[in-house]
C-alpha cells in the first residue's frame, strides 16, 4: 500500500510538469515512444509469451487468449497508434470563453488536463500504450491497472515507455502500472482522492459494477451496451434489415451490437420472415415475445430478463409494440443509457423518437456500430461513456481534459 | 425503503416529461411556484416556527438558528429567485454541435436535461425552493434530501411547489422530499443507480466527505474552499491589504473566503505589519510560520494542519516562501481546488501562478470571493465544484445539463 501511495505522489508531482508541456515536446515523445515498442518488439514479445503459457496452463478460452496474443503486427499497431495520436490537435490551452464583468473582472474558460487519470482495464495489452498515449497528448499523467492475466506484457510496455520519455528528458512518472495483483491494492486504487482526478474501468459489466460500487475518487462509467433497434409501421425494410444484420452480426463482442430488436405492430408481419431468414445465415437465435412467436417458427420465448440482457453473442430478443410512444418506454427501460436507433421513414417519428429515447447516441436509419471515437471523427477513443456526467457517449482527446477560470483584476473587492 | 423506491420511480417518470416541456410552460409554473410560496407564507412560517421551537429546545446554536429561521422578507426573498431563474435563458434543446460524417451520417450534440438531480443539503430551508427552480428549469427532476432540523419547513415548501405545478398541469413529482430522516435511507438514496443521475451535495466538509465515501451515483463535489492569497514581491501593498481584507473578513463562513495567505520573503517586512494591523480591526488570529513569527508580534505559531484548514472563523495562517514557484507547490498541496489568488504587479509571476495552480479558479489581483456564480453573471448557482469532472467552479444552469448525440443517416452500416 505504502508503494502504491508512493505512486500516487510520483504521478501527482509529475501532473504539474505535464501540464505544461508543449504540443512540440509531447508529440516528438509520443514518436519515440512508437519508435520503442517496435525496436524492443522481441522483448515485448518474450514476455508476452509469459502470459499467453500462464494463460494456457490456467485453460484460458481460446478468444481471451487471441485478445492476450500480442506479434509484430499488432505491436506496430500499438506503435502506429501513438503516432495517429501525435498527429491529433492538443486541446489543452484553449481558450473555451472570455468575458468581463460590469466591475473590469476578466474571466477565460481555459482547457488544462485532468491531472492523474485511472484506469482499470482487462486483459488486451495494447490498453497500455493506448491509454498512455492518450492521456499524455492531454497533460495527463496515468496510472494503469491491468489485468492479472496480462501482468507481464503490461509491465514490459509500460517500461519500454518509460525508457523512451526519460530518453526524451521527460519524466517516466507520465505513466505507472501498478504491478501489485492483490485485491486490495485495486480497491485502495479505486479509493485514492487527492491523488487520482478520475477513474475510467475499461472491461465487462462485472469490473463497470465493482468500480462504480467501491469507488470513492470520480468514475467515468463506459462500455455496457444494451443497444435496441425500433422498426417503426413506416420503416423502409430493406434498410431494416441491413441495418439490424450489422448492428447485430458484424462484431458480436462489442458494446455497440445490437442487442434487442422492438418491432412496431403493424410491421411484424413483413419484417419478421424476411429478417428471420437472414440472421439464420449468421445463427442468430431470436428469442421473442407472443406476438412474434405467433406469426414465426424457431424463436425461443422472451423473458423479462432477456429484454434487460446485453449478449454479446449471436443472441437477439424482440419485442413488439403498437406505438413510438411504447417503443420510447421500452427502451428507456432496458437500455444502458449507450445506443438506440429507429428505422423510419416517418419525420415525426424520428423526431419522436431522437427527443424521447435518453441515451448517449440516438440513431434515425443507421446502425448502432457507429458509436465509436473513430467514427465520430475524434480520431481517438478512450472509451464511451453511458452516464450522464461529464461526457457522454465516444470519448476523445477533449474528454480527457477539464477546465479551469482564470480570473484577472486591478484590485476588485466584493461590496 | 419501499417508499425511496417509490420516489424514485415516480421522478424517474417525470423526468421524460419534464425534458419535453417548453420554455414558456416551464416559466409560467416558476411564477406560480413564487406566487403560491408568498400566498402560503402563513403556513409557511408556521411550520417553520416548528423546526425552530425544536432547535431552542436541543440548545441549536443562535448562527444555525438563524440559518434556520424564515420570517416574511426571507420568503419574498425564495419567491424572487424563482422568478429571477423564470428570467434565465432555458440551456435545453440548444445544438451545440452539428457535424457531418463522410459518409453521410449527421450528427448533432444536443443539450438535455440530466435527468434526475439528487441534492444532500443542511439546515437552510431557502434551498429546497432554489435547488427546485434551478433543476426544473433546466428539465430536470429533483429529489432532496434536506436536514433534519428543517424538515417541518422543507417539508411544507415542497407541498406548496408541489401543489403549484399541479394547478399548473405540470407532474408535481418534479420536486420530491426524502422525509424519512433515519441514516439508512440517506445511505439507500446514495445508492440509487439507474433512479438518480448525479448527486449534489450542499454543505459543511462533513457532508461533502460522507456522500463521496458513500455514493455510488456520480457526485459533483462542492464548496470545501482552503482559499489561499499570494502577496508577490512585485505585489501592490495596498491591493494586497485590500483584497486580503475583504477575502478574510467581508464573511467568514463562506466557501471563498480567504483561509490561507502566503507571503513572498522579500515583500514580508513591508506587508505584515499593515497588515496586520488592519486584520486587528477585525479580530483576526495571526498563525504564522518562523519567519513571519520573528518579524511580528502577537502572532501563534502555524501548525503543519494550519496549512490545510478551512477555519470559516476570524483566523488566517501566513506562510513565507521565497519564490512563485514555492508559493504555487506549498498552494497545490495544501488547497481544497477551490479559488486562490496572487497578488502581483509582475505579468511574468502572475502568468506563472494562473498556469501553475490547480483550482477551479485563479485570480490575479482580486478577491477570492468572486468565485459565485452571480458574480460570474450565471444569473444563477446551484453549488461551486471542487472536483474537475463535469464542471469546475461557480455552477449555474447548464452544467445542470448533459447532451446526447443524435444521428440521422439514410442506411448506413459499418463496413
């Protein structure tokens, strides 16, 4: 404990210097920081493979061992990936709002960094350097907690990082990896006011629901998706069901996916057939409400739990409904407050359901899958937020940053 | 706890209604809220009267007493804020963002209400009509939990608001009081995830600590306020004795007063002296380090915990230092990131100090007690933040606000 208090006062002193550095000086270390992973790649490498024979003596399941497999290719990816972030534009400094009071006050709206960023993610590696990036464009110094799993592969990164920004005359305390895989320390972690500014889990549910229940310092909560699609009576069908094919069938793992499908009345009987046959191509199993089961073979009965469930599988429910108005209820029921989108032709609809439906992204005839730092055109991502504050939905550059007033006089006094 | 439960369920339910409502219809209900609060001033006062009885009876301290008491002036005064946040621009609905995709997609950032505000507050009845106008205005449901020694008061305030909205068509669970005054239930209203969007709460360091340590809502933390000033050596003497005596002394018990000064070693002979004799006027206790111990007297000697201490109280600790840079450490380390100021004729120092320290807000020659959100010209103030995320100093209407991404397409998938 007394280790990680030590690094909390390491990243607390080096805030202060990071703060201040230039865009120049920040993206010349963020090339040479790429520049390191890709020369020590054998290093990383080794270690790596450290994890990956834990991982298999342990049985770890095949796709979590994928995501914990690091090579030449995905390494110049990490590297590559700091590099876009060089080319990024530094937010920090800019001057959001000036105004002058009646009494000659000079108030400006200046963006700084946050200061110390946490974060707590699961076992893919490239996490490390990603996050480090990001974080270090915006002034921030970070302190990473990663997964067990993936313990020798983080510390190696985070190291050769390290190397590069004393190299560069920087202070390595920009990044720390706590190395400690006791519980406690992750829950002192979670706990650390004064030192740690905000708390981003990047992972499943399960890690979102333990930092947010044990967490004292602020927590961004990002990355549970319980994604609906509304197929409206005036929908365009061919537009549903591409849209619902990809959104449910293009990367079943991510929070984006589609998840549940809600089917306007009056349009079941033309879309259900149609749709049914093309998630068959993918096995897709529905599982749906009566009133589908009615008009459709092979589906499997709904439950009430099924509605509120995010699968992250080749799994969709459906419900049906007799109005946007109904649709709007039942979303804002189930969903995680991420992504929703209606499939209509209808404009009153579609504003119907772009003002009712309260979550961070809210389509009109496009799929959910877009909800991405990428797509959004931030050119960066930390993650997408599904609460309310501070930011909400993709998170870029910008919402790792906050602000503070700088306030000028010639002696101003309070009457 | 069922009842909680209840509560939230029913702000849960007006909270789409309030977003939905205009800002005419949202003014017109403010104005019969004022109206309705100087109709009922009778049964208003007493109940108050009840509250007040009760504190005599357990020996409540004459300061709280009055914090307490309602009298007719203090009730105008209720109904005039409320009119006045009728008079405030409506933040609702504003596109503060429009941006279109290469292919295709539009996407708009939308500001919208919240949701549902939770506001932990002590002993001031004023709030609960305050806190109700500020969230209604901004389409936001409110739940209060208000002290126990006003719950006669805030309890009649909220029947009377409650009432207004209903003759005016309008839910009254816009506004609802936690009545329930057992510690299990605060506890319980901490832990409402997926009822509550953000918890605010108002008051002592007390208050603060124990719903940060306790929440599992998002907390915007607020008014804890260790205020320091710097006298630079390039400092104006009469500036410094100026705004230093109206940051200690024009009120005590507020979060920007002025709890700490720090003193530049080659401006210390010339300022203490002066200024100390102006504090004198006013009662102010002198705790001082060495160096301003052996060039003053009268002065006790600081303690390391002086340095970090929100006294609220005629008592100012004074530190030396021998450069900005030690001024701004010995402020980072021991500052609430509230409000500090450096006094200085130096534009090189004052630069220093305004990107150096860490705090909301960051004065060059003025008083710290500017930091409010009418002096800022919000029009209004719901709390001042200490924390950095969300929003950082005075907060008025729209950081009341959170936005969503609304995104229309014709089709769009992702590749």
């Amino acid at each position: 404990m007394t280790e990680l208090k030590q690094m909390g006062e390491r990243a607390l002193a080096a805030k202060y210097i990071l703060a201040a550095l230039s865009r120049e000086k920040k993206d010349q270390a963020l090339y040479a920081a790429a520049k390191a992973l890709q020369e020590n790649c054998q290093e990383i490498l080794k270690e790596n493979e450290k994890d990956l024979e834990e991982g298999r003596k342990n049985g770890m399941h095949p796709g979590m061992l994928d995501r914990l497999a690091l090579n030449e290719k995905r390494i110049d990816a990490m590297a590559e990936g700091l590099c876009q972030i060089a080319q990024l534009e530094d937010p920090i400094g800019e001057i959001m709002e000036t105004f002058t009071r009646p009494n000659g006050l000079v108030i400006s709206k200046r963006r700084v960094p946050m200061g110390v960023v946490g974060i707590i993610y699961e076992s893919r590696p490239n996490v490390t350097a990603d996050a480090f990036g990001l974080c270090f464009k915006t002034g921030n110094a970070v302190i990473l907690k990663g997964g067990k799993d993936a313990l020798h592969s983080n510390a190696v990164i985070e190291k050769v990082l390290r190397e590069a920004l004393a190299s560069e005359g920087i202070t390595p305390d920009a990044i720390s990896l706590i190395k400690d895989t006791d519980r406690s320390v992750t829950n002192a972690f979670m706990r650390m006011n004064g030192y740690v500014d905000v708390l981003i889990p990047r992972g499943g549910a399960g890690l979102i629901r333990a930092v947010v229940e044990n967490a004292t310092v602020p927590v961004i909560e990002t990355g549970t998706g319980n994604c609906h699609i509304f197929v409206d009576e005036d929908a365009d069908l061919t537009k549903a069901v591409n849209i619902i094919m990809n959104a449910k069938t293009q990367r079943i793992s991510v929070c984006n996916a589609c998840e549940s499908l809600v089917v306007h009345d009056k349009i079941k009987e033309k879309l259900m057939p149609a749709l049914a046959e093309a998630l068959r191509t993918k096995n897709v199993e529905i599982r749906a409400d009566e009133r589908i089961m009615s008009i459709l073979d092979g589906c499997i009965p709904a439950t009430e739990e099924d509605f509120g469930k995010e699968y992250l599988d080749y799994i969709l429910s459906v419900k049906t409904v007799d109005s946007v108005k109904e649709a709007i209820a039942h979303i804002n029921k189930y969903n995680t407050g991420h992504s929703d989108a209606i499939i209509t032709e209808n404009e009153a609809h579609a504003q119907e359901f772009l003002n009712g439906v309260d979550s961070a992204c809210v389509y009109v005839n496009a799929s959910t899958r877009f909800t991405d730092g990428f797509e959004f055109g931030f050119g960066a991502e930390i993650g997408i937020s599904t609460q309310k504050l501070h930011a909400r939905g993709p998170m870029g550059l910008k919402e790792l940053t906050t602000y503070k007033y700088t306030i000028r006089g010639n002696g101003q006094i309070r009457g």
